[in-house]
C-alpha cells in the first residue's frame, strides 16, 4: 500500500469515528505514521483527502458491482436482465450488496461516515441522498416500471413497489449487527422470497 492509500484509508477510518471537523491533519500524520507537512506531498488539503475519498468509494462500488454481476446498463437494459431470474440469483445480488456496504474495509466506514456528515458536510449529505435515499428510490423505481412494461410484474406503482423493496433493506443495513448476522441475512432473504412473490407475474397469467 502506498502512502497515499494509507493515508486515505486512515483519514476515512478516523472521520468515520470521530467525524470530519473531530480530526486535524497532525492528528491524521500521526496515525500513518509520518510528519504533518508530508502528507502535503499527496493531498493539498483535508477536503482533497475528504472529496478523493468520495471518489475512491465510487470507484470501488463500480468494481463489486461488477464482481457481483448486478444487471447493468440504463434502468431499461438493466431490467432485460432481471426478467426469468431465479429467487436465488436475486437473493445472491441483493445479500452481496448488503454485506458489501455493512462489512467492507471501505464501504463500511464508509457509509458511518456520510450518514453522520450529512448534517454538516453539503457534499457528504448530497452524496447520501444520491447512493442511499433519492438516487437508490428513483433507479429502482425505473428499473420496476420496466419490469411492469415488459410484463415481468403485476401492474402497480413502481414508485410504491420501489419502496416496498429498499425501506426493508436500508432499515436493515442501518441496525446491522455483526453478531446477529445470520439472523440478519435470513430476514433480508426472506424479504426478496416475499417481495418476489407479490410482485412479479405467475407464468400463468
């Protein structure tokens, strides 16, 4: 790991314990191991560590997408996808996500760290919205009026169905326990069994 990464991978791990304005760049130096004034030689400032951070989560989110084979492309094509897909495929995807943002070295802090900035920090609370709130409800909810198109699902609200499917799982996500994690995984399974069986069509209809 180069400096530059350690210093990263320490600033996400320290604002997301103590919080973007509860850690000084010295602070920081100290933690990596190196003199204040070095750290200059990677990052012009802490909002440059905060916003490459930003960048380095998109980054890796776009590779465990990938690694995961979520269906990909615009919310239609994505949709092409999810049609005839088995309940253990779509169980496969949504617990790979799941565990992926509750227990990643990176996206776990991660996520601790935007949920309590968005308060304070406009980029941190924008980039919320976008990956957790708004941006997660409004892809979904195309990717289901899709579905709904091209008669994978009954006909209903996609907006509706959409959050049928994700206040489930974000509530699960925010009050994970790493000790009650097969518990946890069971549930969100269950819930895709469930979600799968009121929404999409019976082949006889």
């Amino acid at each position: 790991m180069t400096t530059k990464d350690l210093i990263l991978i320490t600033a996400l791990r320290l604002f997301s314990e103590r919080g973007y304005d509860g850690v000084s760049m010295r602070e920081l130096a100290t933690e990596v191991g190196i003199k204040a004034a070095s750290i200059y030689n990677h990052f012009s400032s802490k909002e440059d560590i905060f916003n490459s951070i930003l960048v380095e989560m998109q980054n890796r989110y776009e590779q465990i997408v990938n690694t995961i084979n979520v269906p990909a492309g615009t919310s239609k094509e994505a949709a092409k996808q999810y049609v005839g897909m088995p309940e253990e495929k779509l169980q496969q995807i949504a617990g790979g996500l799941f565990l992926y943002f509750a227990k990643d070295e990176f996206a776990a802090p991660f996520r601790k760290m935007i949920t309590s900035e968005q308060y304070r920090n406009t980029i941190a609370g924008d980039v919320f919205m976008q990956m957790f709130i708004n941006g997660a409800l409004e892809y979904q909810t195309e990717l289901f009026k899709n579905l709904i198109e091209q008669g994978e699902f009954i006909d209903c609200d996609p907006e509706i169905i959409a959050l049928h499917f994700y206040a489930p799982v974000f509530l699960l996500l925010a009050s994970y326990d790493e000790t009650k994690e097969q518990e946890t995984m069971e549930t969100l399974y269950k819930h895709v069994n469930q979600f799968s069986r009121l929404y999409v069509k019976r082949r006889s209809e």
